[in-house]
C-alpha cells in the first residue's frame, strides 16, 4: 500500500497558509467581492488562498496535477490535487463561521482518479478534520492533537439524524418529494449546509447527508474522509466516489435506504 504520510504533513502545511490568508480577510469591512458567470459569489481571499497552495503545490509535488475552483487544470498525470480555496464562500462572506478550505489529492486507478488525501481545514470554527487511503480519518485543532474518528452505528431511519443544505435544489431537479419523504422518516433533520454535515457523519454526530448539485472540489476532500471514517460516500446513483456531480453519504449502515429515497430522478419543476 503506498505510503500517504508525506502528502499529508504537505496538505497540512497548505491548509495552515490558506487559514492565515482567509482569517486575515474574515469578516473584513473592504472584504472585495465578486459575482463569477455561474452567479455564485468569490472573494479576494478565495482566489488568495488559492494561489498560496498553488505556489506550495508548484515548488512541492511540480510533476503533479493541480485542479482548483478558481483557476482551473493546471498539469496533466496520475496525481491530482483538487483545491476548493472557501467552501462556503456566501457564509465567509456574510461572518458566518461555517466555511472551510478543502485540500484533496486524488490518484488514477483502476476505477478512475479517487481521492487518497483529504484535509478540510474550518479554521474560524476552530476545527479540522483530515485522512488518508488506509491511514483513518482524524479530527482536532492541528494535526498534533487528532483525535480518531469513525461513524455513527445508528440503523435506522426513524433513530437518524440527517443533513443537507437547502431545499431548492432538489425542487429544481423534480426531487422535492422524495427529499421530503426522506426528511419525514427521519428522527432529525437539519441545514448545516456546505463541507460540515460529511464531516458530522464522519465523527457520527449525523448520520447521514446528500445534495444534489455539486462539483468535484466540494466532494474530493470530503469523500476520503467519510470514507476512512468507516461511511460510504457515492453519487446520488450509487456510484462510488467524488464523480457524480452529487453526494450521498452516510454511515454506511443507511446508505440503501438513502439511496432508495433520493436516488431517483423526478420531473424538473414538478
């Protein structure tokens, strides 16, 4: 099995310059922001923190693949690092604190490019959660006081606690219903929203989570963490990974009846 350690202790030392430049900008009165074609929002820190684990990644790993939300594919190879600066960017930009710098590498394979190291760094929450293929999945302030982590061994519906980010996605692609039944078989439910319900099923304070619209730098950091936390992670469709444009991920123990709920497309609009 190949040997993560280094790539980890590389993904920390990233995350740590990406939370100084994204702390220093937090909440910030001039903070500038701008609406990108796709109308989403990026601000100064986002393409900033980008460019510092570009830079570390060029003089670090140079025969590797960078793929970042703000700049694109930069290499071409069997590694890749996916880079998402601010997951949250519309939270970092009104003060909310849920808001974190997601770092993965991936590796071709057999089954395609699926990520082997992931670090999701919270830091205006005081928090951060990382992994590595067949090392676990840890969670703690800096990497010297990790904490192991594992899901939840809830197994049913009616005892779990679900997660997701908002309502209108699922409305627009003809899943509102089934979301809805979803929400209605479960014990809890609550909108935490962005890269923080993956990491809640990972230490099994939630025990399950989907959305239905995503791209790969949400998902790549996340997915190897549930997964080396002991949960499945798929496409709405159940394929395995980062890949299908949507996330289902859950303790592991709820992911067929997930999966069985949501996993089916509606009629757009209906």
């Amino acid at each position: 099995m190949a040997d993560y350690h280094d790539d980890l202790r590389l993904a920390h030392a990233l995350a740590d310059a990406a939370d100084a430049a994204t702390m220093a900008r937090f909440r910030a009165l001039d903070l500038q922001v701008e609406t990108k074609p796709d109308m989403t929002p990026v601000s100064e820190a986002d393409r900033a923190a980008e460019e510092l684990i570009r830079a570390g990644l060029q003089k670090e790993r140079p025969a590797d693949a960078i793929l970042g939300e703000e700049y694109g594919v930069e290499g071409s190879g069997p590694r890749r690092w996916v880079i998402d600066p601010i997951d949250g960017t519309k939270n970092y930009v009104r003060g909310v604190p849920v808001w974190a710098t997601l770092i993965a590498l991936m590796e071709e394979g057999e089954d395609g490019f699926q990520p082997v190291v992931g670090v999701v760094s919270a830091p205006a929450l005081g928090r951060r959660w990382w992994a590595a293929k067949g090392l676990g999945a840890f969670s703690g302030a800096d990497p010297e006081s990790g904490t192991r982590i594992g899901v939840s061994r809830v197994a049913s519906l009616a005892d779990a606690s679900f997660a997701y980010s908002s309502l209108s996605g699922w409305e627009e692609r003809g899943r509102l219903d089934a979301f809805l039944d979803l929400t209605r078989a479960c014990w809890r439910t609550r909108a935490y929203g962005d890269f923080w319900p993956y990491m809640m099923v990972a230490e099994g304070t939630v025990d399950l989570c989907a959305e239905p619209e995503l791209s790969l730098w949400d998902m790549a950091a996340v997915a190897v963490v549930v997964q080396e936390a002991g949960g499945s992670y798929t496409g709405l469709d159940g394929r395995p990974g980062p890949h299908g444009g949507n996330a289902a991920a859950s303790n592991g123990l709820l992911h067929e009846e997930l999966l069985g709920y949501l996993g089916h497309e509606g009629t757009p609009g209906a």
